[in-house]
C-alpha cells in the first residue's frame, strides 16, 4: 500500500524556498541563499547564477532543479519563459519537473492553451511517459480547459501508477464534474481518492453530496457522508437534512427515521418542522398512523410547534383510512392551537366525500369555504369537477366549471386532464383552447373579445392559429403560466396522436426559455410508447434530466402502462430496474400493470413472483390490485385460488365491488363451478350490486367458449329486457364467440349442456330476479351450422348500423365471422373500410384472413397475403406462422410447410405443438423418416411430446426402415416423458431386434 503523504501547501502559494535546492556537494565559494525579503528579480539572477555554478561543475541535475524553483516563484508568463530560455542557452534540456513546474503555473496564470500546446508539442508527440507530478498539473490544466474526459484519464493513469494525486487536484476534478451534473463521475472519482486515503476539502464533500442528492443517488450520497464522518469532517446541517428529506421522498421513511436519530445523537442536526412534518407525512402515506402519530408526540415533546401543514398532514392520513373520528380529533386540537383551517384541510376532506360518493357534503364544503372567506383552489373544483363526471352529472359540472372561472381561479394542466374526459374524441384542441382562454383571461389580464365565443363551432385550422396566437401573447406577459399554457396544449396534441406537433410545442417552448411541465412529459412519453418509439423516450429522459426535470413515479407508471399494454415485458423489466437504480420504489400501480399483463399473457407464476416481490417491497395491494389479481387467476382456471384471495380481500377489510365478483364468478363459470359462481352472485345481489354490462359480457363470453350458444343469447336478451346496453366490448364478444362455434360439434355441446343445466339455470334466475321483466322467457334454439352462419351475419348487418366509434377488435371480428361464413369478398371490403376509417390491420386481422384462404384450399393466396404483411406495417407474428404452416400441411405442401417453419426459427419463434404434429404427420406419410425424427427431436426440445398417433406411427416407420437405435432412443424418451406406446409397435420393436441379431447386426 501505498503510504499518505503529507499534503502539500496549495500552488497558488508563491513562497520564496528557503530550504536546500538538492542534496549535492557544496560548491567551494558560498553561494548567497536567497531570502523573502529579496526583490523578485535579484532572488531570479541569483538563482540563475547559482544553475551557471552548478553547470560549470557539471551538476546538471541539480541545475534543472534550481530551474525548477525558478519556475515555481515566477509571478508572470515572461518571467517562466525566461528561466526556459537561460536553461535551453546553456545546453539543458528541461526534464519532466521542469514542464510539470511551467505547465502548473500557466494554467494558474490562465494561459491553459499554451500549457496545453506545451505537453502536447513536447511530452506527448516525444512518446516520453508523464510523470506523476506532470500529470497532476495536467489534469489542473484540462480541469480549466473544461475537457473533462482528459482530465479523468491523466486522473485514471495517476492511480494505475499507485502514485499519490495532488490534494488540490483532486478537489478540483470532483467539483468540476459536479459543475458539469456528471454527479455518478465525480462519485466514481471520489471512491478513487478515498482509497487512497486523500481526504477532500469540506467544500467539496459539500458539492458531491448537494448533487447527488438532488439526482436522486441517496444512498451514493449517505456513503460520502459516512467517509465525511470516518475522516473526522464534519458535515453541515443542510447536507444532513437534505439526506433526510431524500430518504423521505424517496418513500424511505424507516431509513430517514434513523439517519435523523443517528445525525441527531453525533450533534450533526437537530430536526425541524419540516423533517418531523415530512416523517409524519411518508408514515401517513404508508397509512402507518401510529408511527406518524409516534413522531409527531415526539415533535411537541421537542418543543417544535406543529403548523397547519403538520395537522393537514395527520388528518388526511386518518381520513384516507376512513377514520373521521380521528381526523375530526385533530381538526380540534388545531383549533386549540390557535390555527385555522386552510384550503389544504377543506380540500381533504372534500377528496373523502368524492371518494365516498357523498357529493352533497363536498358541494356543502365548497360553499363553507367561500362563506368563511376561503378561496377555493383550482384543485378543490378538480376534484369535484372529476366527481360529478363520475356521476354523469354535466350540467351541474358545467355550473361549476362557470362558477370557477366567475371566481378568477386560474385552470391548470390537472383540471385539462380532468375535462379532458368528457370532452368527444377528436375535440381536444377545442377543449384546450378554451382552457387557455381563461389562462389568458384570469392568469394574464389579456382581454379576448371572443372569450365568450364557442370554441367547438370553430375549424381545427382556426383553433390551432388562436392558441398559437394565445401562447405568444401568455408568454410574453406570465412566464411561469407560460409553461403550464405550452404544457396543455402539448397534452392536447399527444392525446389526438400528434406527436412530431407536440415535439415542435417543445422546441418552440426552449425557444421561448420556458420549460414542459412534468405533465406534458408523461404524455409525450405516453405517445411515443404508444407508437413504439423506446429510442425516441430515452432520448426525451435524457432531455428531461439535461433541463432538471427529475421522472417521477407517474413518469414511470405512464411507461409500465403502455409497454404492458403492448405486451412488451422485457422493456418493463427494464424499466424496473432503472427505477431501482434511481431508488424509486413502484407504486401499487405500477405492480398492478404488470401483473395485469402478466396474467392476460397466462404467466401466472411470474404474477405470482411479482405479487410476492411488491409484498416484501413494503407495497400494500390495493382494491384494485385484488381486482387484477382475481382476473388473473381467473383467466388461467385457477378458480380456487381466486376464491382465497377474494376471501383475503374482504378480511384485509375491503368491501368488494362489482369488477372483483365479476372477475371472481367468470374464473369460476369457466372452470365449470356454475354453483358456486351462483353462490357469490348471490352474495354479490345481497351487497346492493347490481348487474352490469362488464357482468353480462363476461358471461356470455364463458358460455359462447363452452359452446352453449343457446344460453348465451338468452343472456343477451335478458340484458336487453333489463336496459342493459351492450357496449363494443360485448358485440366484439358476440360476433367472434359466434363465429368460432360455426364449426361446432353437436354432441359434445350435448353432453356439456346436460351437465350443467341445473346451475346454469340457478345462474339465469339469478340474474331474471333483479332484472323486474316478466318472466315469460324467451328459449333460442340454434341446431345447425347453417343457422349459426345466419345469426352471425345478422349480428354483423346489425352491428353495422350501431353507433360505434371505429374500433381493430369489432373490425377483427366481424372479418372473422364474414371468413366462417364463407364470404371472403366481404371480409376484405371491410378490410378496405377499416383503412379509409383510420384503423390499422394489425397480425390478429391477417391471421384471421390467411386462416379462411386455408379453409377455402387457397394456400397460394395465404402466401400472398403472408408476404403482403410488411405493406401494412405488420410483421407476422408467432400465430401467423402457425396458422400458414398448418394450412400448408393440410394441404399437402409440406416443403413450404418446412420453409416456413425455419424462417420462423431465425425470426426467434417456435411452431406450437399443432403446427409440430401437422408437420410430423406429413412426414411419416411422405416417408422421411430421417426429417421426422429431426421434428420429433425439436419438439422434445421445446417440452412437446409427439401425440399417440404420431409417435407410434414414426417408431412403427423406423423399425421397418431396421433404424434400430433411433427408435430404442425414441422409445426411451417417450418412457422417461410417461407416454407409452401401444402393444403393435411393441411387438414390431422386438420383432425388428430379433431379426437383426439373427443376422448379427447386433449383439
């Protein structure tokens, strides 16, 4: 190891030297020692006279070293140049000390180009190695020259020398690297300089911990603090506090708790109002009460008065509970204290009421506060605003929209958001120009004559001119409502799917020196996740990070949110470990997304995972979370343990809603537990839940999938008859349920039917008891293909003149019914239709096309229309491939069939099991024994074991063809998988060794 050095004084020190210059002989005549008090330039000839001495007896070495100090004490560029002249006069060469000596004092004269051009010129394109004190002062140089790259690497190659950077240096690198927010660098660079036990000036401990604690790097941040501590440092108040507010924000409260405790005992802080305030809060936000409660007995102790924020803090953490007692108790206790409620309080409370659906008492709320003389805040009418959408009351929400602006209150980007619900598609720019009118009318002061004048009556092209015009009049008057003003429309934008629109918002934004809010971020990001964009959204987290713009949790939800929604997990999981790099715990949120995605994808053991990873995260699941979690068990027929974890829910005292006992009866119908499906519909009426449209499209479906048509439609006029509207997502249901039991079989349907007539009737007067229609039911009996085929065209023609916004899902199914229903020309009039409509054919719609050309024996026109794919912006998928391959086997075409299977191969999918048998099949009829085997061989691969059929019909073909090892190994394997071959080719098998031993092929 390399031993500490003492450290040196600093270079901007400009000492006279007053020791030895070098352990040499003495001269024989004395030498006059120069002094401090001696005028700079008689101490410079001194010197010089002192290196002519030296050089007449030949001491060279000890010359350079006088020049060296020379150097060192020169006050001006001049006076260094001089000493390099007397010394290049009189034959010496400077050595490395003397460039170190010459290259530090210009880049502390300022001269960093000329220093630069030194090193380069003389040591570098010399190819003469650096030494350590020459390298210090270069990385002084490249420090002022801001090329920070260099100068980490001369740091680099100091350390891999296991030489001692200078102390001055060192300090000078972090705090530049700090400068420049490369906070991760200077981190990596201090870790350096602690293991080789430099110890940094305070003021740079103070720069490495302010950055990283305002990136996010809290525990980076923590390790600094400790060597601080370990170093005998001692670390300010405000660093300390903003440890333990990071801790806090970052949803750390345990940890900020005993750092505060920890800090408090070594006499580094005292906690204030706002640590105690901000415990209290994250402990709250946990719906930790006692502990919250805990810390603020422990702040009056202190003698630290609570103010109304610390009281709002307690009492919405009580309300958000349901604990109004509580809340009301501290409501009390704040007025004792002498404090008033503020808006922040009636705000609270208000939240609870909408949360309770008690929009009556928020309203009374509302109307106390403007008696009292409280202004209400654009937050308080977003959360009634949202309330009353919610109860689809838009008359009395338009008052209260009116009332709002009557009031002077100033619209923001959430209440944008808000309305943006109940604003028609294709509308939000006209929304948006209205909000930006009242910014402009009650933020700015600006006098619109058409404030009044309908924004909807106008053309897009006129809308997207006045806003323009609106903003440059909003930016020029209110710079701080200019970037939530720019920030709505760039969420207008993002929302009608006009991306490089909002982009060039943005950039106008920079322009104009204002900054995006969050808000219009996450939408932006939302809108390139959406059209597959992951480049373009780290390009955008860069951008936000470069301005200061710090993701938050909302940030990421947004991202989690549309990758799931794409099935794209890999990227999530990505994104989970970037949060874990930052320290950002997932929300409940963004667990419930995944999972979600998890489940639809029937990767239920990795939901589970997920599940138990959120419950040791400290995660609390949520209503909503049960709610997913229920329909993923439901959606992979584990009824039984959707059944639990309902049961689970209500103990962790969640009352159930509609959406858990519909996930909850569905996972049930499904798995032929008609019964006890009725149990908890029953149940479910008792709770004073009625059923509803997600209800009955969930049960239809089950049905249409148990081919029990008949049913299904007697449900789907039960529905009718109670004023149940179908929405989109019941005709996608209807049309493809019907469409796929075109082909039905009879008697299986038969046999099912009979089984669970008894509870399926249960289920059905269940659901006649609350629908108060006359009981005269109305029995549909469907008994052939043919009247299937014709209900389903009638469903379509029918569906045709429903008020529907386009939608892929109904398009995908009413091309498949047409496919089933043996009228190719119509499915692809409607294929036109879906693109004149502005709706895209993804691989589902393809699928379902090629799938009919094979039924009709049209495989040439399936390839066509395969390799037309890329035309439409689609690339085929792992069911395309399937379905061609089958076709093509069916067909006889098995060298396509095989073609296609090993470009599947190189496009990273694999056949399923069918595409594998349909392959296998073909082969043992064609023969090719040596190509069978190999398929054989790759479905054992990938988990597939051969069907009876198959597998016996290929040792069958190997045992005639006398291949007597591959069909012992095949034989072998199939034993070892538990699939046994019939007695036949049992017999064959020994039949074929007995033959080969008779002719001594074998042993």
């Amino acid at each position: 190891m390399i031993k500490k050095r003492p450290i040196r004084p600093p270079l901007s020190a400009f000492s006279v030297f007053t020791r030895p210059f070098a352990a040499c002989p003495l001269p024989l005549d004395p030498l006059p020692t120069p002094s401090a008090s001696t005028p700079t330039g008689d101490n410079k000839n001194l010197c010089f006279s002192l290196a002519d001495k030296l050089i007449g007896r030949g001491l060279l070495s000890s010359a350079q070293g006088v020049i060296q100090r020379v150097i060192a004490q020169c006050l001006s560029v001049n006076d260094a140049l001089s000493a390099i002249d007397f010394a290049v006069n009189r034959g010496i060469e400077p050595n490395l000390r003397i460039y170190g000596a010459l290259i530090r004092k210009l880049s502390f004269w300022g001269e960093t180009r000329m220093a630069e051009a030194l090193y380069i010129d003389n040591i570098v394109n010399k190819g003469i190695d650096p030494d350590p004190h020459l390298l210090n002062s270069m990385i002084i140089c490249y420090c002022k020259l801001e090329q920070l790259e260099e100068a980490k690497s001369h740091f680099d190659r100091l350390i891999y020398m296991s030489a001692l950077p200078g102390n001055a240096v060192c300090n000078l690198l972090v705090r530049e690297l700090c400068s420049r927010d490369r906070i991760l660098e200077a981190f990596d660079c201090f870790s350096k300089i602690d293991d080789v036990g430099i110890v940094l000036h305070l003021r740079s401990f103070n720069t490495l911990i302010d950055g990283l604690c305002s990136r996010g790097y809290l525990d980076e941040a923590l390790h600094v603090c400790n060597v601080m501590h370990d170093r005998g440092v001692i670390p300010k108040a405000s660093l300390c506090k903003s440890l333990v507010l990071g801790f806090c924000k970052r949803g750390q409260v345990e940890e900020a708790e005993l750092l505060s405790t920890d800090f408090e005992s070594h006499g580094f802080l005292t906690l204030d109002k706002v640590m105690y305030t901000s415990l209290i809060c994250e402990y709250s936000k946990k719906k930790k009460m006692k502990m919250a409660m805990r810390i603020f007995l422990r702040m009056l102790k202190t003698d630290v008065e609570p103010d109304i924020y610390t009281y709002n803090t307690l009492i919405h953490g009580f309300v958000s509970l349901g604990l109004f007692d509580k809340g009301w108790i501290l409501h009390k206790q704040l007025a004792e204290a002498g404090l008033k409620p503020d808006v922040v309080t009636y705000h609270i409370m208000m939240c609870q009421y909408c949360k309770e659906q008690k929009l009556d008492c928020a309203l009374m709320l509302l109307d106390n506060m403007r008696q009292y003389g409280i202004v209400p805040t654009v937050h308080c009418y977003t959360i009634l605003i949202a309330a009353l959408h919610k109860a689809n009351n838009l008359e009395e929400l338009d008052g209260l929209y009116k009332l709002m602006l009557d009031s002077g209150v100033v619209p923001d980007d959430v209440l944008f958001l808000t309305l943006m619900k109940t604003c028609p598609k294709g509308h939000e720019l006209h929304l948006a120009l209205k909000i930006l009118q009242a910014v402009a009318w009650n933020g700015c002061g600006i006098e619109l004559p058409s404030f009044s004048s309908s924004a909807t009556s106008k053309s897009i092209r006129d809308v997207e001119n006045e806003i323009d015009h609106l903003l440059g009049e909003i930016a020029g008057s209110r710079s701080h409502l200019a970037n939530m003003a720019f920030s709505i429309y760039i969420i207008a934008l993002c929302t009608g799917r006009k991306t490089d629109d909002a982009l060039h918002c943005m950039e106008r934004m920079a322009s104009l020196g204002c900054l995006p809010l969050l808000s219009a971020y996450n939408s932006l990001i939302k809108c390139l996740c959406q059209e597959g964009l992951g480049a373009d959204v780290e390009s955008l987290f860069e951008l936000m990070q470069d301005r200061g713009m710090v993701p938050d949790l909302a940030t990421y939800l947004v991202m989690v949110h549309e990758l799931c929604n794409q099935g794209d997990l890999a990227s999530v999981y990505g994104v989970l470990d970037q949060m874990d790099e930052r320290g950002i715990k997932p929300s409940v949120s963004i667990y419930n997304s995944i999972i979600g995605c998890l489940g639809r994808e029937k990767r239920l053991l990795e939901a589970e995972n997920m599940f138990m990873k959120m419950l040791e995260g400290g995660v609390d699941p949520d209503h909503i979370f049960y709610v997913t979690m229920i329909n993923a068990y439901s959606r992979n027929g584990q009824a039984i343990e959707a059944r639990e974890l309902f049961d689970k829910m209500i103990e962790q005292g969640m009352r159930p809603n509609s959406h858990a006992y519909t996930a909850l009866i569905s996972g049930l119908v499904k798995k032929n537990m008609i019964d006890k499906g009725c149990l908890y519909l029953d149940r479910m009426l008792e709770d004073g839940l009625m059923p509803d449209t997600v209800l009955y499209t969930s049960l239809i479906n089950q049905f249409l999938r148990k081919k029990e048509i008949g049913f299904a439609l007697r449900l789907v006029n039960l529905m009718d008859k109670s004023q149940i509207d179908c929405d989109v997502v019941t005709h996608i249901t209807l049309v493809s349920g019907v469409c796929k039991n075109i082909t039905w079989n009879r008697d299986r349907w038969y046999d099912a039917h009979r089984k669970s007539g008894k509870a399926r009737e249960m289920l059905f007067h269940l659901l006649h008891q609350k629908a108060l229609v006359p009981q005269n039911d109305i029995r549909i009996s469907i008994s052939s293909h043919e009247e299937i085929k014709f209900f389903a065209l009638k469903l379509i023609q029918k569906i045709k003149y429903t008020t529907f916004m386009p939608n892929l899902y109904l398009y995908n199914g009413i091309i498949s019914g047409l496919c089933w229903s043996d009228r190719m020309q119509d499915a692809y009039d409607h294929l036109d239709l879906m693109e004149r409509e502005g709706v895209r054919p993804n691989e589902v719609t393809f699928t379902i096309l090629i799938g009919g050309h094979i039924r009709f024996g049209e495989s040439d026109r399936a390839i066509g229309l395969f390799n037309e794919m890329n035309a439409y912006g689609c690339v085929p998928d792992k069911n395309v491939y399937d379905t061609l391959i089958k076709g093509l086997g069916k067909t006889g075409r098995l060298l396509d069939a095989l073609s296609l299977a090993h470009l599947m191969h190189k496009r990273g999918f694999s056949p399923s099991k069918a595409s594998y048998e349909i392959l296998l099949s073909c082969l043992c009829a064609s023969q090719l024994s040596i190509h069978a085997m190999r398929i054989c061989e790759d479905m054992l691969a990938h988990n597939y074991a051969p069907c009876r059929y198959n597998r016996n019909w290929l040792l069958c073909m190997l045992c005639k063809e006398n291949k007597l090892n591959e069909a012992y190994m095949l034989h072998d394997i199939m034993l070892q998988r538990g699939k046994f071959v019939d007695e036949i080719t049992e017999v064959m098998l020994m039949e074929t060794c007995s033959k080969q031993r008779e002719l001594g092929l074998i042993s």
